[in-house]
C-alpha cells in the first residue's frame, strides 16, 4: 500500500511548511461527512501518533492514520489551479463515487 504527491502537491506542501516554520509533513486522513459518506481532512504535523504511516513522495512526507488507510491506499494528492481557484485534487481508486464538489466520496 502507498500514498503519493505530485511534484506540484509536493512543492505546496513543502513551501506551506516552510512558511508555517514547523511541521513533519501533512495529514491526510478520511472523516464521515459529506454528501457521498466520507471526506478527506488534511492538516499539517508536527508530531507522529503511533498508528501513523509515514509515505515520502517528492522530499515530502504524507502521513495516514491506519484506520483512514484501507480507504485512501493508493491515492494520489494533487495540487492544480484552474483560472482564479487552486487546491488539492484526490486520485482515490478506492472511490466508487464522489459528489460534484470532489469533496467528499463513497467506497
């Protein structure tokens, strides 16, 4: 099982650390919520729990609870901007349907 960044996630990531002055790397984990069932939550670390697996993708590491794990191996996290909007965007193969938003996704 792994998780992975694209360079371009990879360099947000990286340059939101660097200007937060701390942190181990960034989050991602999955919440019940949303229209399809569950969300994705990001937040940025700055200290391991003991259920964490650690993934390094690009000099960057993305860190998964092991119980959001079954749900997100495999994905991909991107960063894009498309005219006046940025964000992440999520390649979960494990998503059999996602709402309209891309928020949130159902397995």
């Amino acid at each position: 099982m792994s998780l992975s960044l694209t360079p371009a996630a990879a360099q947000h990531v990286a340059r939101s650390l660097a200007k937060r002055g701390r942190g181990l790397g960034l989050r991602l984990a999955v919440k019940t919520s949303g229209c399809s069932g569950f969300a994705y939550a990001l937040e940025f670390v700055d200290a391991l729990n003991a259920d964490d697996q650690c993934f390094e993708s690009h000099g960057t590491t993305l860190i998964v609870d092991a119980k959001s794990l079954p749900m997100l191996a495999g994905t991909e996290l991107d960063f894009v901007r498309e005219g006046l909007n940025e964000g992440f965007k999520f390649h979960n193969p494990n998503a059999k349907a996602q709402c309209g938003c891309g928020e949130s996704f159902a397995v």
